[in-house]
C-alpha cells in the first residue's frame, strides 16, 4: 500500500467520523473538541476523548482496526474501538503525554 493511499484512506476515516459526531444526538454531554468512543471487548465501556487523537499514527491505527471490525456507526453516537479498557487507556495515557 502506497503512503498517498494510506494517507487518503486515513483521512476518509476521520472525515467518516467527524460527520457521525456532528450529527449524533448524544453529543451534548460531550465538551466541545472531543468525542465519544465504545471500547471493550464484550461489554463497551464509554470514553470521552479529544478530537486531536485522530491526528496521531497510533491512534489511526486503532481506528483501522475499528473500521474493519465494526465500521464507525455505534447506537450511542460513538465510534467502537475493538481493543481491552486496558490497552486502550494505555495508549490514550502515552497519546496525553
């Protein structure tokens, strides 16, 4: 896979899911610049985290991953993250850092 491909793939995942967010209903508990992601892998825990983590590689990788999995729709008005609680908020602690 090309880097330009890559590159545009990545951008159509985050652009996915900045429409989702706009028009979700359950965003108005959410502050302004972050939003809503279900993480765990039988039963979905709720983080709230801020819009600036979709410009890091990390962080695109999992939202690959999630795309694949369970594409960007979720019930609530979130995006699933098909990863552990555990090894989510170890990555969104080094992503904080």
């Amino acid at each position: 896979m090309s880097c330009h491909f890559l590159y545009k793939h990545i951008q159509r995942e985050i652009m996915a899911i900045l429409r989702m967010i706009k028009r979700s209903s359950a965003t108005r508990d959410i502050p302004k610049g972050h939003f809503a992601v279900y993480v765990g892998e039988m039963q979905k825990k709720r983080f709230v985290i801020p819009i600036s983590f979709l410009s890091e590689p990390l962080f695109q990788d999992l939202l690959s991953q999630a795309e694949d999995e369970f594409g960007f729709e979720h019930p609530m008005g979130g995006v699933t993250i098909p990863c552990s609680e555990d090894l989510f908020m170890d990555l969104t602690s080094r992503l904080r850092k």
